[in-house]
C-alpha cells in the first residue's frame, strides 16, 4: 500500500475546504439561531449560552481561516492583531460608556415618569418581530452607511473619516471586524440600535434572535475563506457580498446592508460576483490616510483640519450602478 505523500495531503486540505465551503455559512447561521429558539424554550441563561455560542464560533473561525485561509495576503499577522487588540479595547470602552450614557437617560425618565419605551411591537409574535427589527434596523443601518461613503461636504467628510477606520485595513479577516472609530460605532449603537430596537419596545426574545443574526454575520461577513452561500445571498449578506464592500475598487465597493442585501436590491447597490474575490481590499488611495495600524492617527482623522473642503478622498463618488447590471 503506497504510503500518503504530500499530494494527498493537498488533496484532502482542498476536499475538506470544498466541502466546508458550503456548510459553514448555514451552520453558524441556523444552528445560533436554533440555539437561541431552544435557549428561550428551556429558559436556559441566556447570556452564557450567547457568550459560549459567540466564543466557539470566533475562536473556531480564526483557525479555520488560519488552516484553509481563501487568500494568505489577507491572513491576520502579528501587526494586525496588534492592531485588532486596540479597537477592541476601544470598542469595549465604547460600549462601557453608551450603556452609562442609556442608563442615565432612562434613570432621568424613570424619575420623571415618562415611559422610556412605548411597548408597541411586545405582543407581535416572535418571527414577524425579527423580520420588521431585521428590515426596520438595516433601513437605518444601510442609509447611513451610504451616506457615511458617499455624502459630500463637510459632514459628508466628517462621516466618512469616523467610518475610514473600518476601511483602512488592507485585509479582510473575522478579527478585523472590530477596527471601529468610537463615534461611527456610538452612531450605529446609540442612535440606530436605540431608534430601531429599542424604542420600538420589540419583546426581548425578538430582541435576543435579532441579536444572533447581527452577530453572526457581522463576523462571519469578514471570513477569510471562500465561502458559497449560493441563493442565501439573496436573503443574508455573507461573506461573498461583504467582501466585495471592502473593494480597493470603487466600482464594486457597494453592498452597504449588514444582515440583509434587500435594500441593496431595493436601491441597487447590490454587488454580487459569485466565485471571485476583489484584486485588493482597503481603501483606493491608501497614502492619503494613515495606516490602519497608527491607531491614534485614525482616532484624530475625522477631527484634522482639511485645508479645502474633502481634502481626504472620497471612497465612493455618488453614482449606483442599475439594479440589473449590478447583479453578476
Ligand atoms: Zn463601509
């Protein structure tokens, strides 16, 4: 019996990739969501059945994006989990002093006696409840990721500079997800989450499944592998459509939902290459910011003075391409 050479070994890494390519994606997305159904269920806690959930999948992603990596120059490197390590930090700091900021506005209504929430989605069922939280926060989410990209002027400027930091990266991998500025991140968490979650007053259940899909595709949307969702592209922004959101090319940068492509369907910025990947991530001009790794630089981006009005480039100009060619 021929002993097994490094051909086969080839051969079984590329047999297990083509394999994984497909049920990974569904796995994490169903089986978090499943989890969630059964947790509400048998009344299990629910924040550590959450934390392990979102634990085992970072933790299994990175290795295996580490062992079957869809392209090694976009691999994570000491310098960028360096990197990574501050905007975690940053974020959890972020997200320390929003949940202070929430509770003080809610103590200042609890002691006036106005209702902080006016309870009308409570008693929607659970699954129309995650649909209209899923359409009602990506509205928000997808208009101002748009604007954050292609709106001119001062403001336009300004919003593009707190959402640069995002961009800056020149590779693409689950870690990476967290490289936020502090405002563009207070934005989407304290205005949009407040305004399309909270107040609406949807039952915490809804709430909590809501929360697993946000969670799942925003790591899994920056997955260094070659993943296939097929038609759930249609339905879900996986990996291949997120990917393509941090083009070096302008052209193709679009992709703007983060759990759903519908409004990107809707108001065609849809962008959908299945099997290929974009020639380069990052921004198109990447020596007019600082590098993604001089953290403080990217802090102070959006508060520099521009000696003319958009001295920074712009990442996107203003055009969309029509719905019907933006599909491939
Ligand atoms: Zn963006």
């Amino acid at each position: 019996m021929p002993l097994a050479g490094p051909g086969a070994q080839v051969n079984q890494v590329t047999n297990m990739a083509a394999i994984l390519r497909y049920i990974l994606y569904p796995f994490y997305l169903f089986g978090g969501v499943g989890l969630t159904f059964l947790t509400i269920g048998q009344g299990w806690n629910l924040n550590v059945v959450h934390g392990s959930f979102s634990v085992f999948m970072v933790a299994s992603l990175i290795l295996l994006e580490a062992r079957f990596p869809l392209e090694r120059r976009w691999a994570m490197n000491w310098a960028s989990f360096q990197r990574d390590l501050k905007y975690m930090v940053s974020g959890i700091f972020t997200e320390v002093a929003l949940r202070w900021t929430g509770s003080g506005i809610a103590l200042f209504l609890a002691t006036y006696n106005t209702p902080s929430s006016t309870k009308l989605m409570a008693d929607v069922p659970l699954i129309p409840s995650v649909l209209l939280l899923i359409l009602g926060f990506e509205f928000l989410q997808y208009w101002f990721h748009r604007i954050c990209h292609e709106m001119r002027g001062g403001v336009g400027t300004f919003l593009w500079r707190t959402h640069a930091a995002h961009h800056l990266p020149d590779r693409v991998y689950v870690l990476m997800h967290v490289a936020a500025h502090p405002v563009n991140f207070s934005v989407i968490q304290g205005v949009l989450t407040v305004a399309a979650v909270v107040l609406p007053g949807f039952s915490p259940e809804s709430v909590l499944v809501f929360g697993i899909i946000m969670g799942v595709n925003g790591t899994f949307s920056h997955f260094n592998m070659d993943i296939r969702a097929g038609w759930l592209n249609y339905v879900f922004v996986s990996t291949e459509l997120h990917r393509y959101h941090h083009s070096a090319d302008m052209s193709e940068s679009k992709n703007y939902g983060a759990v759903t492509p519908l409004w990107d369907l809707v108001f065609g910025t849809f962008v959908y290459k299945p099997g290929q990947s974009p020639a380069r991530l990052g921004v198109d001009n990447p020596s007019a910011y600082p590098h993604s790794n001089e953290f403080w630089k990217v802090m102070a981006l959006p508060f520099r003075r521009a000696k003319k009005p958009n001295t920074v480039p712009k990442l996107s100009p203003p055009t969309v391409p029509p719905l019907a060619s933006s599909r491939e």
